[in-house]
C-alpha cells in the first residue's frame, strides 16, 4: 500500500512516498530556518505562507523521486495536529483536495503517535510495548506504546519543552535559533563538570519535568559571569546539557523499569542530540535495557513518519471526512 505523507505541523513543508508502512521511497523537507532565524523562532504567519509556496513543489518532488506515478498512491495520510493552525491548514486542505480529487482514502493523524512510528522506519524496531520519550521544540513527553495507534502517555512537561529550554539558552548565549544542534556542537568541547546547573527531577517516582528552572538558572548565572571567552560559553552549554541529559535519561529509563519494557526509543527533534543520545546507552546498557533511535532526518518534523502512521489508521479501515479540521493541542491524555 502506497502512502503519501504530508507534515506542515510548525516551520517545515515535508512530504514523502512510503510503503506499506516501513519503506520509504522518498522524503523531501523544505526547511524554513533561514526565513525564521532572523527573528530567533517561528513566525506562525510567516510559517504559514511559506507552507503555501512549498506544498506543491515538495509533493511533485516525491512522486517524481519514487518513480511513481499520482495513480499508483493509494492513500494518503496529513498531520492534523497538534501544531500550529495556519501551517496545518496548509497541509491540511492541501490532503483533503488532493485524496477528494483521486477518490483516494485518507486520514488526518497525530503529530506526536508519527514521531512515535518513526523508530519503525529504521532496520531494527523495537517490539511492542516499548517506552518513548518524545523530545522536541514544542513537545517532552513519556509514552508506553502499545501498538502503531495504541499510546498511552505516562508523563509530559509542566511548562517549556527540552527543546524549547535549548532555544533560549542558546539566545542567551548569542546563539541565535535553532539551538539544539549549536549548543550539542559546543556543549562537546566544553566542561560539563565545571559549571552545575540544577536538575529539577520534580517527583521520582512520576515522569513529569519541569525545564523552567535549568533556563532561569542559566540566565542568572550569565548575569554574574559575564566571561566572552569561546571555552566559557562551552563550559555553559555542557553544564547545561549535562542537566537536561540526565533528567530525561532518568525519566524514561525509570519508565521502562517500571514497566518490565526492555525496549526504549528516543524520538523528536531532541532525539538527534548527541549528548542525550550518549547518556541513555550509557545508562541503559547496565540495566539491560536496548535503546532505539530513528536517523537524524527521521528525528525531526518529516513526512514520512506521517505517511507509516497514517498506513497503519487505512490498513484498519478509518478515514477522515471532509468536515475534520486541525487541532493545535496534545490530544494523547492518558
């Protein structure tokens, strides 16, 4: 079964050919940082019509990459949220005229159950059930995952998102936006012993976090150390990834003690983060517990983690109806 993917969640126009749920026969990402770097996040108007511009020229891309041609796709899967409105609309709409005009089925899925599905885009996926943390701009969360469609959430941030947390600190540090990558580039030739930022673990035992705290502590203690050096603003951003890294690795693999899963996946934009990546094996490895990690391209907003997902919603007979709208908020409560 041949699906179309297509994901305009926040700042990137993806879309991509998979089949059967596991294989992808092309990916194409439209990136917008340029045009929102300037401004040191996403603009959602800005967000908005760049989607407009790019939706057609990414779809023509995969179809003409696949080697396919429109009548080969048999169905076709949109994220419908959470996100933000005017980008999904795009997206949204675009589907919708798109399933409509080829009589094709088609289905509106999560975002976040896609970044869930994308560890089962790599050779060796975990079995069922398996802990995930999600980690992104916009989302830090821990799922038991049951099945393709079956998630159920344990624990979710009270207040900003890794990611989020890692786009101010890197504003603060002058930076600029996107942060991950940058702060994980420097955090690396940098101390992480040499400056101590807070982990706020909030209960133990649950799997909530709280990244407020560590971005507020950063902030403080750049206002009293005012050092320009490069090896300072290293040691800064090792410290602090060195904090988040541990409150995520924790949680998750808590997680999965819990729950006797051998299996965890990591997930999310943060989910490339070398840093992290690096604590969770390290972690993981003596209490027996197998970490899994899509590929870099897969860790981020894609289309193809949409299009696997959205096989698996076909495959069992639901569809979308035209009258559906987007949503903007996390809908996977419990």
């Amino acid at each position: 079964m041949i699906i179309l993917g297509i994901e305009t969640s926040c700042d990137e126009t993806a879309a991509a050919i998979v089949a059967d749920g596991r294989t992808i026969l092309a990916s194409e990402i439209a990136s917008q940082i340029e045009v929102h770097h300037l401004y040191g996040g996403v603009v959602p108007e800005l967000a908005s019509r760049k989607h407009v511009e790019n939706i057609d020229g990414v779809v023509e891309t995969v179809i003409k990459v696949a080697g396919l041609k429109i009548a080969d796709i048999d169905g076709v899967a949109v994220t419908q949220g959470p996100g933000l409105i005017g980008a999904l609309l795009v997206g949204f709409s675009f589907a919708k005229a798109f399933a409509y005009a080829l009589d094709l089925p088609w289905i509106g899925v999560d975002h976040l159950e896609g970044h869930l599905n994308s560890v089962f885009l790599t050779p060796k996926p975990p079995p069922f059930p398996f802990i995930a943390l999600l980690a992104s701009g916009g989302h830090t969360a821990v799922y038991k995952v049951n099945g393709h469609t079956e998630v159920v959430l344990m624990g979710q941030t009270r207040d900003d998102a890794a990611g989020e947390a890692y786009d101010k600190v890197s504003k603060m540090l002058g930076l600029g936006y996107p942060g991950g990558k940058v702060i994980d580039d420097l955090a690396s030739r940098g101390d992480p012993a040499r400056i101590s930022f807070p982990r706020t673990f909030l209960d133990k035992n649950g799997y909530d976090f709280s990244f407020s705290g560590i971005k507020t502590a950063v902030n403080r203690y750049l206002q009293v150390h005012a050092e320009p050096s490069t090896q300072h603003l290293a040691d800064v951003a090792a410290g602090f990834q060195a904090a988040v890294v541990e409150v995520l690795s924790y949680k998750v693999l808590h997680a999965a003690q819990v729950n006797g899963c051998r299996h965890i996946a990591l997930v999310g934009g943060v989910a490339a983060n070398r840093g992290l990546r690096k604590r969770v094996v390290e972690d993981a490895e003596p209490l027996g517990i197998e970490v899994h990690v899509p590929s870099h391209d897969l860790c981020g907003d894609n289309a193809a983690m949409i299009a696997a997902l959205g096989y698996h919603h076909l495959q069992m007979g639901r569809v979308s109806n035209l009258d559906d709208d987007v949503y903007s908020r996390n809908r996977i409560t419990n």
